[in-house]
C-alpha cells in the first residue's frame, strides 16, 4: 500500500529590499525623524556614494525614488532638497467665466507692450510675465551643446532648410508618445518659439475678418497675434479646472462663423485648468464633424504637478484638424525662441506660410536642445523643474490666503506656474498694477486676457521665479495695496 505523499510546506520567499531602496529608506527616515528638515540640502550624490558604499548610480535611483514620492526635489546646479509639504488649502473658488457671446474687435496690443516693457525691468520682483527662473534651467548643459555643435557642425553658420533641424525634429516626434500622439520627424516644423507657429497656424486656417474662438480668461500673447491678423475673438466661457465649457462652445458654434478653435487645454494661461481627456476627445470629434479646426497650444503640457503628462487634444485626432504648437521657452531656454508645430493636413501650408516670412530658424540652438533631448537628461530636468513649480505655486497660494484681502479668491492649477487671482470687486487691477510698479513689483493686470476688457478685479501671478524673503515680503506689499483700493 503507497503511502500518502506528504505536503511540504514553501515558506514564501523574503524579496530583500534592492540597494537602492535601502539607500532610499535611510533618508526617508531621516527626513521621518525631522533630523533632516523642509529646506534641508540632502547629502550629496558623491558624499552618500562614500558613506553608503555604493555606486553613484546606485544613489541616482535611489534619489529619484524619493523624488517620485515627493520627498524630495531636485535644484538645478545645486543637489536635491527635502521638499516643503503640501498644506491643506482652501478648495477651489474661482468661478466660471462669463463672457459676453460675441465676436470683439481686438485693441490690446498698446496695453500688452506697456505691461511687458515694464515687467521686464530686472529690479522688480518678477511676478508679472510667464517665465521660469534662470536659476531652474539647465544654463551650463546648454552652453556646453552650443560649444559642442559650434565645434562639430561647419553647418551652423548655413541656412537651414525650413523645416529645421531634422535631429530636432526626430526627438520631437520621438517625445509624442508621451503625449499620446504618434509623429514623424517629417509631420513637424521648428518655430520661431509658440507664437510664431501660432501666428502661422492662425494664417493657414483663416484670414482678415474671421472669427477664432477662445478660451476667457485667454492668454494675452494670443490675443495679439488675433489683433495684429486683423480678426476677431469670440470668448467662449471656461471652467477654472477644466478649462472650456463645451456646451456653450457648441451653443456659440451654432450662431457664429467660427473659422478655427485656439485653446491651451494643458494648464491653461492664466487659469491653470487643465481639460480631461474625455473632454478633449469629445471637443476633437465635435469640431471634426463641423470641419472646424483646433489650433492646440501646449507649451505648458510637461509641467504638470504630478507625474502623469496628460495628453494633448492632437492625440485624438484622425482628421488631421488639430494644430499642435508648443517650444521649449517654459522649459529649458526661453532667448532660444525655439518652438514647433504639428499642422496635420495644413504642413504644407504653414511651412510655406513660414518660408515666405522668416524662412528659417536659428540652427544653433535647435542643436543644443537636440542634444539635450537626446542625452536622455531632459526628463530628469523636467522632474526637478516640475516639483520646483508646484513648491512655488503652493507658497503664493498660502500668501495669498495669508495677505490678500477678505473675499479674495484663487485659482488651483495642477501644473503649470501661474495663479488666476479674483480681488474683491473695488479692486480695480490696472490701478493695483501701477501701484505695485511703483513699490517695485510686477504683476499682469486682468484685463489684458480678454478682448472685451473684462477681469477688472484679476491678476496673474507668476509663480516661475525661486521663493525668496524679498517674494514673500512682495506678496505682503500687494496685499496691502489692494486693500487700500476698498
């Protein structure tokens, strides 16, 4: 008689943490004990390499897992910083925009070039224009990709061809699938920066006298480039965190000769919404069944808060109707005004639109941001900036709360750095933008983001330059200020 085989019992396998999660845990408990606090410099890659025994790449991974749980941020040029927590916030309570349902005239081309010329004076506290500080960007890398292709490239000093650079290009199109979308080098055209492939979207699709419609509040940038093609805006309403009310659009769509749609949907200027994918989907299908264009600017579309890069409009596209225009000018070299765009059925158009006005783009910096892209380090910069951007959001947010007046209200971006702010209704921005000129600050009054001269009561804060003492004390100042308006 067999006997009966007898069960044996496998203790299940104890997975040892890797050496890198163990490098991990030691300074998350550090930071858990407080001996390393908000602020704190975190040993350096080389000096925990040492005391750990480890390889630097070992210390690498394990400092981008803890940058992925958002303990700590990288600070370009500096080493990695415990981050500040998140605090709780107010909720939301910024409103839906009501504009009024008609096509305007466009007239705030001289109010713009006043607010820029100003903003651009160094010895203010820069909270006026959209740009990120240069102590964020990755200056040294770039100057060494410009020494390299100097060097290496004879082709630097020709023309290039319209198109731009093809090594750019191919990068380019390899980055879409973080995006959602699928390029080739050949369906793209470098820019001179945004605007430019705005301009030039906004001429192959419609001419002087037609109506574009946009988001409101919308950037002012774009309202200039409606004015100076002699067309008109029609405003269409928007929701603080998802952007564009669909349903008015469709309203607006109906009584109107809507000649194309300009929307930013990823972390709009200056709302900071950011449109659902289900959303942007719907809006695709709903404008390619009327033949009706979208004009997509996603300059902003890397910057979110999170992890997660959302997707652009252009992902959904099957009919070749989306215009995709984006640069690098929020993310790595603003005075390079290198951009780009992905025209789908109207590439032929825009690039010949393009050769006939600037015929080209500056080879060199379309090389170093080649390189850059292609050494693999542009995401790993982009992680670092990402969670610089949503640390400053946060601490305007909190001076805010803390320094404007009662009734004050504040938009809540999930990416992005500027903050849409709603004033008590005495308040009057242009009055308050003078003001704080005159106290050294600089600030974007409301009514340069409508057409209609609406937003009296709000301003936009940039949030791109590094948290100081002397931003805080500004943030205090205009506390004040609006309040001496009641």
């Amino acid at each position: 008689m067999a006997l009966p085989a007898k069960k044996i019992t496998v203790a299940p396998a104890v997975l040892e943490p890797l050496l890198y999660e163990q490098v991990a845990e030691k300074i998350e408990r550090l930071i858990e004990t407080e001996v390393l606090r908000a602020g704190d410099r975190v040993p350096s890659v080389r000096q925990m390499s040492g005391e750990q025994r480890v390889s630097v790449s070992t210390v690498f991974q394990a400092y981008f897992l803890l940058e992925n749980k958002g303990l700590i941020e990288a600070r370009p040029q500096s080493g990695f910083y415990v981050r500040r927590p998140l605090q709780a916030l107010p909720p939301e309570t910024v409103q839906r925009s009501m504009p009024a349902g008609k096509a305007t005239t466009v007239e705030v081309g001289d109010l713009v070039a006043e607010f820029y010329a100003s903003a651009r004076n160094p010895k203010l506290v820069p909270l006026g224009t959209a740009s990120a500080s240069l102590a964020l960007l990755p200056v040294k890398r770039l100057n060494r990709a410009l020494h390299r292709a100097t060097k290496n490239s004879a082709a630097v000093m020709d023309y290039a061809m319209p198109a731009g650079s093809e090594v750019l290009r191919r990068q380019i199109a390899r980055r879409a699938m973080t995006w959602g979308g699928l390029l080739s080098a050949d369906d793209v055209l470098i820019t001179n920066g945004c605007l430019d492939a705005i301009n030039l979207c906004l001429r192959a699709v419609a001419k002087p006298g037609d109506t574009i419609a946009v988001e409101s509040p919308v950037y002012y940038g774009i309202l200039q480039a409606i004015e100076s093609l002699g067309m008109k805006a029609l405003e269409v309403s928007t929701y603080p965190q998802q952007g564009v009310c669909i349903e008015e659009l469709e309203h607006l769509l109906k009584k109107h000769p809507v000649k194309a749609c300009l929307f930013i949907t990823n972390f709009s200027n200056p709302q900071g919404s950011l449109m659902p994918d289900e959303k942007k989907k719907y809006l695709v299908e709903m404008l390619a069944g009327r033949g009706i264009p979208l004009i997509e600017d996603d300059v902003y579309g890397d910057l979110a808060f999170d992890a997660a890069r959302p997707k652009a409009a252009k992902a959904f596209d099957k009919e070749g109707l989306v215009l995709l225009c984006s640069s690098f000018s929020k993310t790595l070299a603003p005075g390079y005004r290198v951009g780009w765009v992905a025209a789908g059925r109207f590439a032929a158009q825009v690039e010949r639109l393009k050769f006939m006005t600037t015929v080209t783009t500056a080879v060199l910096p379309q090389l170093a941001i080649a390189e850059v892209l292609e050494s693999g380090g542009y995401d790993r910069h982009l992680r670092g900036l990402r969670h610089a951007f949503a640390s400053q959001v946060q601490l305007a947010t909190e001076a805010v709360c803390k320094y404007f007046p009662a009734g004050t209200k504040v938009s809540r971006p999930k990416g992005g750095f500027v903050l849409w702010v709603e004033l008590p209704k005495k308040v009057r921005s242009l009055e308050l933008y003078r003001k704080a000129l005159a106290e050294k600050i600089s600030i974007a009054p409301g009514v340069v983001f409508s057409a209609q001269r609406k937003y009296e009561n709000f301003i936009r804060l940039s949030c791109g330059s590094q948290w100081s003492e002397k931003t805080e004390r500004a943030m205090q100042t205009l506390g004040k200020l609006a309040a001496e308006q009641f």
